[in-house]
C-alpha cells in the first residue's frame, strides 16, 4: 500500500499535491512572545487592551504570512510600543491549546527608549521579575517565573 501511495504522489501535480497536503494537514495559528530583560532585570510587561480578564502580559502576537518568529516577535513589539529589543534565545516552543503554538523568545532591551503605544496597549512597563501584576495571564507569568529562577541559579 505504501508503495502504491508512494508511486501516486510522484505523479501528481505540484499544485494538486499542495493543496490536498493543507487540506489532510492540521491547521493551527503560530505566535511568537518575547520576554524582554534591561540590564537590571526587569521585564517589560504590557497591558492589553483585548485582554479582559488577565490584561497584562508580554509582548506578542500572531506571526505573518511567510515571517520568521524571530521577524514576527520583533514587528509586534515595535507596533505595540515603537521598542526596539535584541532576540538572545529561543526559551520554548509551547501549544497554547490545539489551534495556537508560540514560540517564546528572551532578549534585552534599553528601557530608556521613548514608547509610542498603539491601539492595543494601554499600558508598556518595566517591572522586577518577582514583581509580576496578579491579573497577568498566567501563561506568560509562569515563564517569566521560569527565566527568573534560572536566572537566580547562575
């Protein structure tokens, strides 16, 4: 039966392979957040506006059509603050439920940059990693708990 499979996909259109690839495939959307450090150890925290009941978080969002994480992290944060950052490292890979996956990045920024805030932030700040607002969505509260205690290890 393979080999028979095998023999079919080989003969069929490009086009055709590629469409029935999507629609035999999983969908899910790909996001990318960014935990931002300054020199002291703070972490730059945002309050959103189409958040309702956790309205702090990190920074990020969905990821454009044919945009790298790294990419996609970098744009949502300049569009929801007018900040810069520097990406170090990729913390994880995590899937938010069954339709959303989002890879987590840690990287620097300089908080004396000036903020332009969008439409969808009401509030950018820095805060200490052990400082953490209670209506923070427990998500991105639990990994910046995790950088924070590897942080405190080295």
């Amino acid at each position: 039966m393979r080999h028979w499979l095998a023999r079919i996909y080989r003969v069929i259109p490009r086009p055709l392979m590629r469409l029935a690839l999507w629609a035999f495939n999983p969908k899910f959307n790909v996001g990318a957040v960014g935990l931002f450090l300054t020199p002291d150890q703070r972490v730059l925290v945002l309050k959103h506006v189409y958040r309702h009941a956790y309205p702090w978080g990190l920074p990020g969002g969905y990821l454009q059509r044919g945009e790298s994480a790294e990419v996609g992290i970098l744009r949502e944060l300049f569009e929801e603050t007018g900040l810069k950052a520097v990406i170090d490292r990729v913390l994880c890979v995590e899937d938010v439920d069954r339709w959303q996956r989002e890879v987590v990045f840690v990287g620097h920024i300089d908080p004396a940059q000036m903020q332009h805030l969008n439409h969808e932030t009401f509030e950018a700040t820095f805060i200490a990693l052990n400082q953490l607002p209670a209506d923070m969505l427990p998500r991105h509260a639990r990994l910046v708990a995790r950088v924070a205690s590897s942080a405190s290890a080295q």
